[in-house]
C-alpha cells in the first residue's frame, strides 16, 4: 500500500505515475523550473497545459489516500483507485469484457 498525494497520467509517453507528497512537491518545482511560461502564477492545470498540453490529466487529494493502485481509463478519462488485488483484477476482467483492456493504464 502507497500513501498517494496526487496521481498524472500523460498521454503523449502513455505512463500513468503515482505521487507521495514530497515527489509531488518536486513533480511541480520541476515543471516550473522547465516550463518557459513568462507568468509564474500559473494555477496547476494552466502550467500542466502550458508544458504537457492538453493531453495530460491529474488529480491531488487534498489528504493522502492509502491505495493499493492507481489506473487512468482513457475511455472516460478518470482515475480508477484500487485497494486490493481483487479490484484490480475486477477493473480489467471489466475492461476486457468490454474489449477495452489497452485503453487501461496502471500507475508505475
């Protein structure tokens, strides 16, 4: 089980990340350092857009959840939290029956 801050995932690499409150800390400073936007008071989803683009989702707990996995399903582009191993498997058996099982991508 991970304590989870803030969870991306980006379409451009396919790579959904997980994030604890430190990493998160660094993810931003990082992306700021990076991003050449002249306005420093981007909000999060303006600088996200500003040097991501568009194709680029997050989503911040305002208090760590405790998580077992994380997966972004590109069909309804949402999260999926799971907390055990069963959920997981839930998630994709729903997926596959679907026939949607790439459109699932779990957090490294």
């Amino acid at each position: 089980m991970n304590q989870i801050i803030a969870v991306t995932f980006d379409i451009a690499d396919q790579q959904c990340k997980m994030y604890n409150a430190l990493e998160w800390h660094n993810f931003i400073a990082d992306t700021r350092e990076n991003c050449e936007a002249e306005d420093a008071d981007l909000t999060l989803e303006e600088l996200f857009d500003e040097y991501y683009g568009d194709e680029f989702w997050f989503e911040v707990s305002p208090d760590p959840k405790v998580v077992y996995q994380i997966a972004f399903d590109l069909r309804s582009e949402t999260f999926i939290v799971c907390h055990s191993d069963a959920e997981c498997e839930a998630v994709m058996e729903m997926a596959a029956e679907a026939g949607d099982e790439e459109e699932i991508f779990w957090a490294e």
